[in-house]
C-alpha cells in the first residue's frame, strides 16, 4: 500500500492535472462533433479519443514521467496505446447505449467521461510503473553512480553539480 501512495505523492498531483488538460480537450471535442456539427454520437466519441490521445500521451511522457527525447515503443508507446484503446472501446460501448435510451446530445459527453473515470485510476498505477524513473539527487552522488537513463542523467546542465559544468 505505500507504494501506492509514494506513487500518487510522487506524480498524482501532475498526472491529475494532465488528466484535467486531457478531458477538456477530449470532451470539447466530442461536444464540437456531436452537439455542435451533429454527428452520430459513436463517431464522434472514436474521433476525439484518437484525436486526444495524441497530446495525451506527450503531456504525460514529458510532464508527468519527465521522458525526454525518443520513446521506446515496447515500454512506453504499446502500453499508453493499449490503455488509449481500452478507453476508446470502455468510451464508444458507454457512449452508444447510453444514446440509444435519449436525444439529450450531452449524454454522451456524460457517458463517456464515466467510461474514462473508471479507466484513470488503473492507467495511473500501471503507466506509473511503466514510465518510472528514479528520482536521484544529483548533488548526493558522484556521476559514475548515476544509473542509465535515470532523471539525473537527463537532467538540465544548469541543475548540474558545478564540476559538471566545468565552472569549478
């Protein structure tokens, strides 16, 4: 159980906010195509979730898992990409029976958030996992100690201890 809770003390509050960013873009969207330009309410749901996960998988690589340069399809792309279409599926069937019972076009805004909501918790722990990168303090080790691909590795030369700058 603390691990659970060091994940959430170490990336939820980023990851909330990703996800915040990611459901106004992804919900404004199936409300453009559905309510707005009056599209079935199935395709428009698959058009903003794969239009959606795009930024989504960026905004979480880069801001929340701190992922900088190419992504490893094995390890990052396939499992962001299985979650993505888990949602896209969970969203479409909740989004489709959800219309068939109503004409009321922001039902399926409703139905598909509550599809999303029951997949976040799950894709957090699991894309945590997959994403982590130590957290290492730069200034506590010597370089040599610094394990591949870690964030002390990748960190910005200006957070670097000064004999890594060459100031020294």
């Amino acid at each position: 159980m603390s691990g659970a809770v060091d994940k959430v003390k170490t990336h939820g509050l980023k990851y909330s906010a990703v996800s915040v960013v990611n459901v106004l873009f992804g919900q404004g969207l199936l409300f453009l195509f559905h309510t707005v330009l009056g599209w079935p309410a199935t395709r428009s749901n698959v058009l903003s979730v794969c239009l959606g996960a795009i930024p989504s998988y960026y905004l979480n690589r880069a801001w929340v898992w701190g992922r900088r340069g190419r992504s490893h399809f094995v390890k990052e792309v396939l499992p962001f990409w299985v979650f993505a279409i888990a949602g896209l599926f969970a969203s479409t069937l909740f989004v489709s029976i959800a219309t068939q019972f109503t004409d009321i076009s922001i039902v399926a805004n409703i139905a598909s958030l509550l599809a999303w909501g029951i997949l976040w918790i799950l894709r957090f722990f699991v894309l945590d996992t997959v994403f982590h990168v130590a957290h290492i303090d730069p200034d506590a080790i010597d370089d040599d100690e610094v394990p591949e691909g870690s964030e002390a590795t990748t960190a910005d030369p200006t957070t670097q201890p000064e004999s890594a700058s060459g100031t020294a």
